[in-house]
C-alpha cells in the first residue's frame, strides 16, 4: 500500500506518518508540501490514496500563493479523477466539508480529529467506503422532499441508509447476507433514484432528506 500526504506543516505531516503506520498494511508514505510536488508525484501513479490539504502552496518555485476554498481537491481531481483522496483540513465547516464530498472526495478529516478517529475513517476508505464526518451530516432536513417519496424498494432504504454509514458494496453485502453483484445493482439504483453519479453526493443528499446511518 502507498499513500501521499499533501500538506505544508512539518507537525500535520509528522503527525500523520506516525498515524498511518498505525494502519494493519504498514503503509510506504510520501509527503509533498504543495500542489505541483503533488501533481508530479500523482503523475508518477501506484498510490493507493492521497490525503490532501486544502489550504497547500500552489509552489514552492515562484508561486507561493496559498489555494483557496476547496481549490487544490478541485484542481487535483480535474488531472486525476480515479484518485482516490482523503481532505485534511484545518476547517471544519459543515459546508466545506460537504462540497469536498460532493466534489468527489473519499473523506474529510478535520486536522482537530482524533487519532481513535482517523485511523476507523482510513480503513474505511481504504476498504472501498466513504468517511463523512458526522457534524457535517447535520444539515437541515430539506422541508419540500423526503426518503419516503424516493421510490426505493425496502431492500434499497437499506442500501440507503448503510451508504449513509459509508460502507463498501462489500461490507453492505455482509451486513444485509446479500451477493456482492446484488448490492451493486441496488446502490446503482439508490444513485438514481437521487439524481446523483457518486456515492458521496448520495451520502450528502440522502442526509438532506433525513436518511440517518443505520
């Protein structure tokens, strides 16, 4: 397993290296300490994640400006879309966090959480899943639509409601005794149901419809 940690502040990275050799497949780790190292190392592929700051220089060669917003994921996704990536954020605005999920990433860790954690919300990544964290699940219920009014078969609001957990296909299929292939075609359908192309963006929008992880 290989992972790239993109942030600029010698604690973070030291921080997240002692973490991630926590993980049960000791990780080979790379750091990078702004967006065009992380560019070229992305070029280079064979990671298995890259846990990115939003706020990283552009450069450390002309362009110290710092990215904004969600800037880096946006830019960093444009060049390698099946990159899986974690957000490490010193935000933890519900709102950031959410369009970082929206915009496709795998997770978002505040750089506040713990490593008790970190360390569940990586491995559920890495297994396939997503990790949201909980406060940013807490948006107001959409008053004009509801879960009920998706038409779901039962089978389905359970898909719904684990893929509000951020669970894989695989453990989905674990927890309901169902075939991997099984779960695939109701989570294809879950996505449809809410207009959505990713299961990130399913988590944020079914948790504006009042979806709770089960």
């Amino acid at each position: 397993m290989r992972i790239l940690v993109v942030d600029d502040h010698p604690p973070i990275l030291v921080a997240m290296q002692t973490i991630l050799r926590e993980l049960e497949e000791r990780p080979g780790i790379e750091s990078v300490r702004d967006l065009k190292a992380a560019f070229a190392a992305a070029s280079r592929g064979g990671f298995d994640l890259v846990m990115l700051d939003l706020g990283i220089p552009q450069s450390d060669d002309g362009d110290s400006s710092v990215c904004r917003g969600v800037e880096a994921l946006v830019r960093f996704r444009e060049r390698f879309p099946a990159q899986p990536v974690v957000v490490i954020s010193g935000s933890s605005e519900p709102g950031v966090m959410t369009q970082a999920i929206e915009l496709g990433a795998m997770g978002f860790l505040p750089k506040s959480t713990s490593m008790e954690k970190i360390l569940p919300a990586l491995r559920l990544v890495l297994s396939g899943g997503t990790y949201v964290p909980p406060e940013a699940l807490q948006a107001p219920v959409d008053a004009q639509s509801n879960a009920a009014d998706l038409k779901l078969s039962p089978r389905q609001h359970e898909v719904l409601a684990l893929l509000v957990e951020g669970l894989s296909n695989k453990l989905i299929a674990r927890k309901l005794d169902i075939s991997e292939n099984t779960t695939k075609i109701h989570v294809s359908a879950v996505l449809a149901a809410l207009n959505v192309q990713t299961r990130a963006q399913a988590i944020v929008k079914a948790s504006r419809l009042g979806v709770r992880a089960a």
